[in-house]
C-alpha cells in the first residue's frame, strides 16, 4: 500500500503551478548580442535597470505531482499557485506563448509613448477603439476600429486627435454621467455622438480607482513619430510586466540625466500609456532574483505592495510607486542620496 502510494503520488498531476524566481535583464545593455533599447543618438548609461522575471513549472505542457510539489515547498524561494490563475486549461501551450508575445509587444508599444510623453514629446497619435464594456453608453454608437477624431466636454476644450493621456486627463475633471461630443471615424465616414459617461471601477474597499469618470471603452494607441525608439528582446521573455523598466530605460537613453546614478536598480509592472504602472504576479520572487543578481532597490507596483511588504530581502529597499513620474522621482533621489518621499521598506 505505501508502495502504491508513493508511485500515485510521483504520477498524478495537480492543478498547481510553481514560480520561483527567473533571470534578470538590464534593459540599459544588451541581450541576446543586441542592444535591447535602441534609441538615436542614444546618451551614455550608467548602473543597471533591471526587468526582473518568474520561472515556472507546471505550466501548459507541464504538470506538478505531489512529490515535485513537497519536494518544492522546502524551498523558502518558491511560491504556489493555482494553475487556472494562469493557465485556462482551454489553451494549448502554443496559444499561451502567443498570447504571452502579443503582452510583451504591447507593453514596449506602451512604454515608448508613456516614456515620449512623459518627457514632453509633441507625439502625433490615433486612438482606436480595441473594446466596449457592456456598461458603456457607447455600445451601440462606436464600433472597434472606430478612430476617435475628438472629444468635447461642457466647459472644457474641445481635444482634436487626442494622445491617451489628453483625453484621461480630461475624463478625470468629468463628472459620472455627463454627455460628451464624440467624433469618430469609420472607414471613410465621419460620425457623431452624444455619450454619457460612466463610473470607474472600484477597488476591494469600494473606492474608485480613477477620478472623475470614463467612457467605458479600450483605446490602441498608434504612434505616427516615433523618433526611432525599437526593441531587440526577441521572444525568448513574454508577458506585460516588463513594462515601466521599459519606459525608465528610454528615457535613460535618450537624456543626459543618469537616472541610476551607477546603482542596480530592479522592478517590475506594467505600464500604460498614460503612465499608471499596473500590477504584475511574482512580486516576491521578483525581489528574490533581483537581490540574487545584485540589485539593492527595487520598484514596486501599488498594488501589489501588501503583498511584497515582509517579504523584501535584507539588504534591499522596496518602493511602491503608481505611475510612472513617482518611479523617476523615485530613481532621481536614490541618484541624489536624498530620502525616499514615497512608501518604502527595507
């Protein structure tokens, strides 16, 4: 019987997934023989900024048994997670690979902008309509592909070819439930609408989580005038949470400024094109191989700092940062020797 036992245990599958802690990149320096952040004319860089991964086991293709998953356990770096979190048993190890490339393209699309425009680049975009919650009053008036032309709100200016943050930025003076002029452009067609706009979403404590109110739908965003910023990672790394390394590298290369001060500095999230810096998964095991290849700060994601508070190496000072002018801020004053202002531990 015990016999039995151990050979149940050693093959049958658990709906779990393991991540430990996975490589680092410096996205200041090469990859793969390539300069991995290629920019004009690009400034001498100094220190490191690392993007930090999460290796897995158990994934599509894959499959944890008891015995791997105890074996695992007695390691202090290695976390639990159920498999569907990550892994719809409905895709097949090639379409989670896709799906994980078309995130990591996303995200270096969303650095370049959020990066350009937070530096002050006059960027030349077109906003086009990639969803439409249900909730939204734009349902049945826009249609994905739409292109937004402009946006008119009472008393405000009215936004011809808006940039993302533009027309966030004027959501958020918004009240909930104002009737906004939308021109958009489909095909060759011109058209107009009066939409109300709706509340954001809240978080677990029933705060909202933007101010003012939203239009309820998704937006791509395309750049006309990017100045020559191009990425060079291959598909070797997947997934969106590369993002805000992304963006703090560009703006590295393409200022005097050194925003390490000669310091490995490590993070992780995602970014969009306005700048909020979005949550990632691994955050612990992020820190570890952070601390593990050298880096003594690291940028943490807002919301995931409960998660990472008590779990930050020794010797290492984690930061919670929002968006992403607190994570310049931030680089600017660990440059400076200053006193970090925003949430630390460590």
């Amino acid at each position: 019987m015990t016999f039995l036992l151990l050979l149940v245990s050693t093959l049958v599958p658990l709906p779990y997934i393991l991540e430990y802690p996975g490589p680092t990149v410096n996205v200041l320096a090469d990859y793969d023989g390539k300069t991995l952040i290629n920019v004009p004319d690009a400034a001498a860089v100094d220190g490191e900024l690392l993007m930090t991964t999460v290796s897995i086991s158990g994934g599509p293709g894959q499959w944890l048994t008891a015995a791997t998953l105890l074996q695992a356990l007695a390691s202090s770096e290695a976390a639990v997670a159920p498999r569907e979190a990550l892994f719809p048993d409905a895709l097949s190890a090639s379409q989670s690979e896709q799906i994980s490339q078309a995130q990591m393209n996303s995200s270096q699309e969303n650095a370049i902008i959020a990066a350009l425009e937070s530096m002050g680049y006059d960027l030349d975009v077109e906003l086009e309509v990639a969803t439409i919650t249900a909730q939204s009053d734009a349902k049945d008036k826009l249609a994905v592909d739409d292109i937004l032309v402009s946006i008119a709100a009472p008393g405000e200016p009215t936004l011809t070819y808006p940039s993302y943050r533009e027309l966030t930025g004027l959501l958020a003076r918004v009240p909930v439930g104002t009737t906004v002029k939308v021109e958009a452009r489909r095909n060759d067609e011109t058209l107009r609408y009066d939409i109300a706009t709706i509340a954001p979403p809240v978080d677990a404590e029933g705060r909202p989580q933007r101010e003012g109110s939203l239009l309820g739908i998704g937006l791509y965003t395309h750049l006309k005038n990017n100045p020559g910023v191009e990425f060079s990672l291959g598909d070797q790394i997947g997934g969106p949470s590369a993002g805000l390394m992304f963006a703090l590298g560009i703006i590295d290369k393409l200022t005097d400024e050194s925003l390490t001060g000669a310091n490995s500095i490590a993070g992780t999230g995602t970014i969009a094109i306005d700048g909020q810096v979005g949550p990632i998964g691994g955050v612990n095991q992020k820190m570890l191989g952070a601390y593990r290849d050298g880096a003594r700060y690291f940028l943490v994601p807002a919301d995931n700092w409960d998660e990472a508070q008590g779990h930050v190496p020794a010797g290492m000072t984690a930061i919670r940062v929002e968006t992403l002018d607190e994570a310049l801020q931030t680089l600017r004053e660990i440059t400076a020797g200053k006193p970090l202002n925003l949430p630390h531990e460590g």
